[in-house]
C-alpha cells in the first residue's frame, strides 16, 4: 500500500513566525507533489505544486522536494491567524494508473 | 464562474436504499475523481475517471459505482448504503494534464443509519 505521512498536529506557532509542515511518501516512482490547504468544513484547496527536486516559492510559501530522502515540505514566511488550517500533502503517481494519494494532514494553528 | 458542483450537500438516508450523489464541473476539465474524508484517515480515493467511458477504481471502491457518460458530470452511486459509508465526500477536476491538481467540489455529508 503507498504511503503519505503526516504529524497530524496540532502545529502552533506565533504570528509572523515560519511554520513548517513535512510529509513523506513511500513510492519511488512517485512524480509530483503538492500542498492543499483545507479550512474546517470547507474543502480542500491547492496552494503548491512542486516536480522536481529543490525548492519553489510563491509569496510566502515555499514548497521543497527530496526525491532521494521521499520528503517534501511547505514552509509558511511570515505566518498568519488566516493561515490556520489543515494542510493535506497529496503524491501523484502516474505509475499507479493517475492516483492521488493524500496524507491524513497537519493541522496548524497560528496565534495571534 | 469555474466551479465543481455536488448535490446533495448533506443526506441523512438508512441502510439499503439506493443513492446517487451528483457532480457537474464547467471546466471542462477531463479528469475528475471521488473521494471520501473520515476523521485520522484523509481523504482516500474511490474512483476516479480520465476521460468519457473511463473509469477505474482507486483505494476504496467497494459498495460504490461510478458512470461517466458526459465529460461534465461524475455521479457517485451507492446501490445498497451501510453505516461504515457514512462519510464526508468530495468530488474533483483535473484538467487532465497533471491529475494531481484538483478542483474540488464542497463536499456531500452523508449519514447511513
């Protein structure tokens, strides 16, 4: 069974800290990855894409890949009240017949 | 507006009567996918489907079925409900590109009691 873990949390940091959620995966063959954030009872929503190894950033996110170590991580700059939420880490796997796999995710909570 | 539409939002139904739970998208998109969330366990896949007459199962597809007969919608069908599907789903898009970039829609609360 292929695999994506996360610490569920919950995750507390104070405002305008860096909050950083980790995820692995168990496949190999897995190809993209990518950060969802969920408010409570609403759905999921992406906010990072990432394809290759290294790091990418969009505003105050920055999404990084260890293909090797089958880690990736989204860092939060600067972090918010607003950015209190579930974020669920989701593995694409082509070799799997179009799968997407998500975490459980990591619940964070930014204090004011 | 671009959206992924999922009715009903909420059901409170009793085991064995049949049920479909509809999703349309205006996207166009050609992949779209059922998923199930269950506190502790994410959201794990039911089906999804790459195109028109494509389907295929995901990690939980039992006591479900799908049908995809128009590109736009994606019906979820539970011919004969039990409890342990009572569960919070979601419907998603993909332009079909990259099918890990999803478009999901608000969610459907089903109970089975």
């Amino acid at each position: 069974q292929k695999e994506v873990e996360q610490n569920s949390g919950p995750l507390s940091v104070p405002e305008g800290a860096i909050a950083s959620l980790n995820c692995t995966y168990s496949d190999r063959g897995s190809q993209s990855f990518f950060w969802y954030r969920q408010y409570s009872g609403k759905s999921p929503e992406l906010i990072m894409s990432i394809y290759s190894n290294g790091d990418k950033e969009d505003g105050r996110f920055t999404a990084q890949l260890n293909k090797a170590s089958q880690y990736v991580s989204l860092l939060i700059r600067d972090s918010q009240p607003s950015d209190s939420a579930t974020y669920l880490c989701a593995v694409n796997d082509r070799n799997g017949g179009f799968k997407t796999i998500f975490g459980a995710g990591t619940r964070l909570f930014v204090k004011a | 507006e671009a959206q992924v539409t999922q009715n009903p939002r909420y059901l409170i139904t009793v085991t064995g009567k049949k049920l479909t739970v509809t999703c349309s998208q205006n996207m166009n998109h050609e992949y779209m996918s059922w998923y199930r969330q269950d506190p502790g366990l994410g959201l794990r896949q039911i089906y999804y489907s790459m195109n028109v007459e494509v389907t295929d199962k995901g990690d939980v597809p039992e006591g479900y079925k799908v049908s995809r007969k128009e590109k736009r919608n994606f019906p979820l069908i539970l011919e004969s409900p039990s409890p342990n599907q009572t569960s919070l789903y979601f419907c998603a898009s993909s332009p079909g590109a990259n099918t890990g970039e999803l478009f999901f829609g608000e969610g459907s609360r089903l109970t089975v009691l």
